[in-house]
C-alpha cells in the first residue's frame, strides 16, 4: 500500500532582493539552509511569486546540488527546473510567468552569517557592479569607500548580456574610457 508524505511547509526563506529590478548587475541573494532542492525551492518560490508574479522556471547549477528533478509543483503552478554545467554555482536564474529574469546570487549553506549577510546586502545593493561569484569572493568594503575605480567599470556586464551595467554603450559598441559612446 502507497504511502502518500506530504511535506513540511516551506521555511521561509533567507533572500535579500534589490529595491528595483533591473538596476543592479544581479537582483538580490540567497542563502538555502541545505543543497537540497525538494527543501530549499518551494519557499523561494513562494517568495519570489509575491513580489515578481508566477515563476515559471528555475535553472540551476546541475553540480552544486544534492538531487535534480525536472519539475516542482508549488501551490498550483508548475515550475519548470532545468540544471546545466555552464551555469555559475554562485548563481540561480529565475523566469517569471512574464518572461523577467531574476538573477540571484547562491550564498552556499555553509557560509559564516556575517560573511552571508555582508553578501546578500552587497548583491541586494543597487550600486553593486559585482557579478554573482565575485560578490562571494570580495573582501569587505569600508562604509563609504567606493568598489569600483576608473574603467574597472566596464569589466562588469549587464547579466553577462554585453553592456556595461553602467549603462553607458550598446551590444556591439566599445565604450570610450571617458563613458560616451565612441
């Protein structure tokens, strides 16, 4: 005889989200209790789903994980999970039911609090121009002292799509060191 478990409700998530979409590099962080999905990703959902709408699809690092499925059922969606190896650990990607894209730094589990909170306020931050792995690799910043310097600025790309996070050039553009176009 099948026996049917239904699971614990989903932990409220430990996720830091950026004021407004779009403006950052990446749009917030989060920081799982465990590598388990089945675990981990209903809870973010749900959280997700209350400020951005349905999630659609989840892709994720296929090594970083304990288990991988294909789909997750929260509440009454569906939510397509796809797994690949180019995939930056450091990074999970999320497409809402309108086709936004919600790119959030992975703080790993293990991760000391001060050093998960510092992380998760810096990728949050909308004057961060770190990507995801780096953001996990900084050194902490004094208040007030800048993170970037001169054309270090351009060594940042917009979610890896090619212009600048600065926001200065277009795909297929090089930008000048002063910011204008060239």
């Amino acid at each position: 005889m099948p026996t049917t478990v239904i699971p614990p409700p989903p932990a409220q998530p430990r996720l830091s989200l950026a004021p407004v979409k779009g403006r950052t590099v990446v749009d917030g962080a989060w920081w799982p209790r465990s590598w388990n999905p089945a675990a981990e990703l209903p809870g973010l959902v749900l959280a997700l789903s209350e400020r951005y709408g349905r999630i659609r699809h989840i892709m994720l690092n296929i090594h970083t994980w304990d288990s991988r499925f294909r789909r997750l059922t929260v509440g009454s969606d569906v939510v397509r999970i796809g797994w690949f190896d180019t995939l930056d650990p450091a990074l999970l990607v999320a497409t809402t039911g309108r086709d936004d894209q919600l790119d959030l730094l992975v703080v790993p589990p293990d991760t000391a609090p001060a050093t998960a909170e510092r992380a998760m306020a810096a990728a949050a931050d909308p004057a961060n121009l770190r990507r995801a792995p780096d953001i996990l690799t900084a050194e902490p910043t004094p208040r007030g002292a800048t993170t970037t310097t001169g054309s270090d600025v351009y060594a940042v790309w917009d979610n890896e799509g090619g212009s600048p996070a600065s926001g200065g050039t277009h795909l297929g553009h090089t930008p000048s060191p002063t910011g204008m176009p060239a």
